[in-house]
C-alpha cells in the first residue's frame, strides 16, 4: 500500500490535517511499522473524533490493510 502523496494533502480550516489523509497517514504507517510501533499508531487512529473516523470508513478505505 502506497502511503499518501505529500504534494497532494488537504488540510482543515484549523490547520490540522484532513480527516481522510489524516487516517490514510495513520493507516499506510501501520502496515509499514514494526509490531513495536504499530499498537502507538493504532492508538493515534483511536483517538481521532468519532464524527471524523465516520467520515473515513468506507469498506474501499478501511480494507486497504486487510
């Protein structure tokens, strides 16, 4: 899985990253960590707003680790 192309992010009216690169980031480093790192990661993805991980989670996005 490649991970998002930098030149190609969207970012929020509060300067945060966009929800769905936000996840993509998140996800694309998951599959490409160490199982060290990956329980960090998934914590971060936990811990975004429910209203935002709704907004992401379509069976073509959250099937990419799969």
């Amino acid at each position: 899985m490649a991970g998002p192309v930098p030149w190609s992010l969207a970012w929020s009216d509060d300067g945060e990253l966009a929800p769905q690169d936000r996840f993509d980031l998140f996800q694309s480093l998951v599959c490409s960590e160490s199982q060290s790192a990956q329980p960090t990661l998934i914590a971060a993805i936990e811990h975004m707003p429910l209203e935002q991980l709704s907004m992401v989670s379509t069976g073509g996005v959250t099937g990419l680790c799969a």
